[in-house]
C-alpha cells in the first residue's frame, strides 16, 4: 500500500512537473486544494513510510541521507520555477484526499507562508575561529610554581581568544542581520560534524530579498574583512529556516 508524501506547498498556477521524480524514483505530481493552493506530492511504500516503520527507518543513516537528499532534490527544483514553502521530511498523508483537506485547513497558515517568502531566498553564514599556535616560553619550567604560572598564561590567552572570536561572530551577525528580513540562529557544530579543526563560532540562516542580495553580500563581506574569523557563505537556498516563525 501506497501512502502520500509532500514536499512543499505553493500557491501560484503550478509548475510543470513532467520527469521530475522524488523518493524511491517516483514521480512528483501536484494535489490541488484550499482556494488555489497545490502540494508537490509523491507515492511512497507504507512499509518504509508508515508510523512504525518510519521510526526505525530514521535510525539508518544510509537510509536517511539518501531520502533526505531526493526530498531537496525535489523541493529545490521546485524552488526554481515558482515560490513554494517546503514541508519537513517525511511529511506523509494517507492518500491525495486528505492532502486536499489539509490544504483546505490550513490555508491561511499556507497563504501566510508564501506571503512572507515571496521575493526572498534563504541565505547562510558560517564563521570559524582563527586558532593561534600556542605560545612557548623560552626554556624549560625552572620549577613546578613556574611550570603552573605558564600554564594558566596559555589558558588565558586561549580564553581571551575565544571571547574575541565569539565577539567577531556576533558583530558579523548583526551585520549580516541589518541587510535581511529576518534571521535564524542555528546551534553550533563540533569540529567532528564540520570537518574542520577550528571551533564553530556562527551558523546563521538570513532570509534576504532578491532585490537585496548584493547589498547583502556586500555587507557581510564588509564585516568579515579583517574579524579573524574564517567565514563560510552559502547560498541562495529555499528558505527551509523560515517557513516557521520565530517563537
């Protein structure tokens, strides 16, 4: 048995569709409903999408990453024909009908949705400490006084250094914020998720007007010119960050 998965919501005539294909290489197709509104939806098997055993399916990461990678797939071509407001993963209804009541129940929430991404993509900013090489007194620790009196130096400086480098993130952050709509915050990565030996500083997520995205960038270039950090941009997105507002 089939179930119904969505991956996005619009609300302009609906794009074509033809090859477009989603999860499990199954065809993408659009359920209309809720006064002009239409889901981007495909068929996926119960035995891998149903409440039990989407529970234990999301435990395999295999499994996980390719599903999330065909989801945005999808959603990201979407995104560039027509304005739509992407559903979270594995977003799955019992068949096209109540699809078509959701759309109907929550039009407004939908409509409200659209409106506020209309004209804007999503936009990220990562930034990355700069480490200094630790610090070398000249000589070896006369004494086990003197050995502790260097190593509490070192723990400062790399203290001082950390609180500067959060102080950078926070004024690339309100700069980048001034030049966007509205902006998310998002928790920062351990080296072993990012890859890179420098500690996370800033993960943020900046809603920007297309019209705006140059004075964006320009401001954010600005900012980061000369803050020590190692700063990442990435770019444009759909919004995924702000379908929901912030609470």
């Amino acid at each position: 048995m089939d179930l119904t998965y969505v991956y996005a919501v619009g609300d302009a005539a609906p794009p074509d569709l033809a090859g477009l294909t989603g999860i499990g290489g199954r065809p993408v197709h659009t359920v209309t409903g809720g006064d002009a509104l239409w889901a981007a939806t495909g068929a996926v098997p119960e035995s891998d999408f149903g409440e039990s055993a989407l529970t234990t399916r999301l435990e395999d990461l295999t499994w996980l990453a390719t599903t999330a990678r065909e989801h945005h797939a999808v959603v990201d071509a979407l995104g560039a024909r027509t304005v739509v407001a992407p559903l979270a993963l594995a977003t799955v209804y019992r068949d096209d009908d109540r699809v078509r009541a959701v759309l109907t129940e929550r039009h407004t929430a939908f409509a409200e949705v659209l409106d506020r991404l209309r004209g804007r993509t999503e936009w990220g900013v990562k930034a990355y400490a700069t480490t200094r090489p630790a610090g070398r007194d000249a000589g070896r620790a006369s004494s086990g006084a003197e050995y502790l009196r260097r190593r509490r130096r070192e723990l400062d400086r790399v203290a001082g250094d950390d609180d500067a480098a959060h102080a950078a993130a926070q004024r690339l952050h309100e700069a980048a914020a001034r030049a966007a709509v509205t902006t998310r915050r998002h928790r920062l990565h351990a080296p072993a998720l990012t890859g890179r030996t420098e500690p996370m500083v800033l993960n943020g997520a900046y809603l920007v007007d297309d019209a705006d995205r140059d004075t964006w960038r320009a401001a954010v270039t600005g900012a980061a010119d000369g803050a020590g950090l190692t700063v990442e941009v990435t770019g444009p997105w759909v919004p995924y960050s702000f379908v929901e507002e912030e609470r």
